[in-house]
C-alpha cells in the first residue's frame, strides 16, 4: 500500500503538472537565489543554499543544500538537509508540484520525503492539499524490551518506520496589505513508535535528542502566518505547534521576521524567535539572516 500510495500520487501529480503548464509562454519566469545563516541560544549554527529556476515553458526548478552544526557536551553534532522540487506556475489558476527531501543525522535519524501538492488560485485565496510519503531510520542498538503481558520484543540495530502525512494550506489576500496563511498537517504510522519512548520495565530505546529533532515522529503539525506589505518590504509573524508522536509532548515555535527589499533585484530577510517543547524548562532563542537574489 505504501508503494501503490506514492506511484498513484505520482501519476496525478505529473499529470497535472502537464496540465498546469503553459506551454506557450514566451518569457522565462522569475529566478531566485538566497543564501541563508542563522544561530541559537542552543550553541547550533545553520547555512542553507536555495536555488529556485523559472523557465519560459511556465516550469520551476527548485533545490536547496543545508548543514546544521550542534555543539552537545564538547562534541559536534552535523545534520544534513537536501531538496530538489519541480513546480508549475505559482501564480498560475491551478497549481501541482512534486519535491524530494532528504534530512538527517546518520548516528541519530534520517528521514526520506517524498511530498505532492495541488493547489488552485483564486483572486483572495490560494488552497494547497498536500500528501508526504515519508521514511524514518535511527538507531535502536539491537534493544530490546518488555510487552504489558510479559512478552519480549527484539528490535533491529536500526529501525524504519514508514509515514503518510496528508495536510491542507489556506492564503488569504482580500485584506491586502495584509496576507493570512493557516496550515494543518497529520501522519499516520505502520506500527505503534510509543514503543519507542519510554515505558514501564524498560529504558528509553531513543535518545531525546532524536525526539526533539524537527523532522520526523510527528502526529500533527499547525501553523499560521501573518504579515503586512509595506512600500518596502513586508513584516510578518509566525508561530507552529507540532504534537510528538512517541510521549505526545507539544513542541511550539514562534517568530517574527521583516523582509527588506533593497533593490528590485536583491532583499535582505530578518527572522528572530524561540522555541520549546512540553518536557523541556529550556527556551531556546534563535535568528537568522537571508540574503535573495531575483533575476
């Protein structure tokens, strides 16, 4: 079913992105490059790279490298992130895309995304419905652990478990100059990952430091945006709420960030924010830097 899942959702996708294409288009769409930095209160330092191609056949191309740096009790800590995506117009009436994401730490967890959009744009609204065919690997050292009814369970020295996460995005624009966006995102799993945190007659089987990841064991995830476009830029907030799959502790994140655009060809982003989670007393602040080249 997992397999059959994504090879359907593929075929729709790619359908419509060659439905959504304008194949007659005669100039390129709009290019952009952003290098971004940030830091936290947490001793990590993050560096992404976003590339985003239009072409004149009404097509995006879109990849992005990133590196996270953590310092934990001396020791560096290195996660890696990468995405390619393919996209149809963004502002065209109907909207498909397709993206491929990788994410992880190969010592602690690695996650595989696959993840298809549609979406539709009307004169105030832009609805996306969005499906996330997802593979989570970490460590589990051959552990093993003790059922309710007393029977043994061996698990492998790495485990897999496998996602689907289904999510619907909303735009509001009839209040211009201000933008509303709210997001809503839930994953069902192939087996219980509870089993994974802690429990009565066993350890833990997971650091904390993979639950706290922020991709990954997930139930749900929420988000909302609002910001407000001035003569030059716009400011916005944001804030998310993630529920953790394995101890159902609520994760929250919330920030502020103000886009500058310097030139018609080049803008500056500043993000600054906090973050925590239910079972942890510490906040951790952050912010980050973005510098966007558009041809």
């Amino acid at each position: 079913m997992f397999f059959l899942n994504r090879r359907f959702y593929g075929f729709v996708v790619s359908a419509l992105l060659l439905l959504a294409t304008d194949l007659s288009a005669k100039e390129a769409l709009s290019s952009m490059l952003t290098v971004e930095l940030g830091r936290n209160s947490a001793d990590t330092d993050e560096t992404y790279v976003d590339l985003d191609l239009g072409f004149n056949n009404g097509m995006h191309l879109r990849g992005m490298l990133g590196k996270t740096q953590q310092t934990v009790d001396g020791q560096v800590q290195e996660s890696d992130s990468r995405l390619l995506g393919v996209s149809s117009d963004y502002s065209a009436r109907f909207v498909a895309g397709f993206d491929y994401e990788y994410w992880g730490d190969k010592t602690m967890l690695e996650t595989w995304t696959n993840r298809f959009k549609l979406g539709t744009n009307t004169k105030d609204w832009y609805l996306q419905f969005r499906y996330e065919d997802r593979r989570s690997q970490f460590p589990t050292s051959g552990a093993a652990y003790v059922r309710p009814n007393g029977k043994v369970v061996q698990l492998p020295v790495v485990s897999n478990v496998n996602s689907t996460g289904k999510g619907l995005n909303v735009s509001f624009y009839g209040l211009y100059p201000m933008a509303l966006t709210l997001s809503y995102i839930r994953y069902s799993y192939d087996l219980d990952v509870a089993v994974l945190g802690k429990g009565p007659r066993r350890t833990q089987l997971v650091s904390s430091s993979n639950l706290d990841m922020p991709v990954g064991l997930e139930t749900w995830r929420r988000s909302a945006d609002m910001s407000y476009n001035l003569n030059w830029g716009l400011v916005g907030l944001s804030g998310s709420q993630g529920e953790s799959v394995v101890d159902k502790s609520i994760a929250r994140n919330i920030s502020a960030y103000l886009i500058w655009n310097m030139r018609d060809d080049w803008s500056l982003t500043l993000t600054g924010g906090q973050a925590s989670t239910d079972d942890s007393p510490e906040t951790i602040r952050y912010g980050r830097v973005a510098v966007s080249h558009r041809w």
